[in-house]
C-alpha cells in the first residue's frame, strides 16, 4: 500500500518533468536582456544593437522555420543557440515569440 501512494505522489511530478520546455523561462534567461521581457527591444542593450522588435508584424510574419534557423544559427549580432538549446526548448521559444505579436 506504501509503495502505491508513494508511485501517486511522484506522477504529477513526472507529468511535469516530461511537459516540455518553458518557452517564457528560456526566452527570460537567454533573450530578454537584448529584446526586454515584452519583446520590443527596448533595454539599453537592445538599442544600442538595433534589435527586432518580435511583436512587430515583420517578425510575426516570419515562419516558424525561419525564426528557428535565426535562433539556432544566430543573425548579425545575436548569437546563435545550437550549442546551448535543445529542439524542444528552441521550439517553446520560438511558441512564446508568437505570444508576443501586436
């Protein structure tokens, strides 16, 4: 009986562990301090390096195919991500940048 209450509690977990990559979370640690929380660019950082403001229809427009080699191979002075982000998490980044259209 333990060990089924036990292998109950630890499910949720496990669902949880196995939800994917928290877009937000990644986007937060690894791209706002250039394109700023809302995704505008507009941080210190972000001016002085001229970058796209995500929410903008031109980025909107973009396919996702298209904001994923961006991502992964970087452009002009954004850096590129292959080393660093999985498929996964580079995909939920690339879902959150949606979120942030006009």
């Amino acid at each position: 009986m333990f060990l089924i209450g036990a292998v109950v509690l630890l499910l949720p977990h496990a669902a949880r562990a196995n939800a994917g990559a928290d877009g937000a979370a990644i986007f937060k640690s690894k791209c706002a301090i250039c394109h700023g929380p809302d995704g505008k660019g507009q941080t210190a950082t972000g001016k002085s390096l001229k970058v796209k403001d995500l929410s903008s229809k031109k980025v909107q427009k973009q396919s996702n195919e298209e904001l994923q080699k961006i991502v992964t191979n970087g452009k002009g002075t954004m850096p590129a991500y292959k080393a660093t982000l999985d498929q996964a998490s580079i995909d939920a980044v690339i879902a959150f940048i949606r979120t942030l259209k006009k």
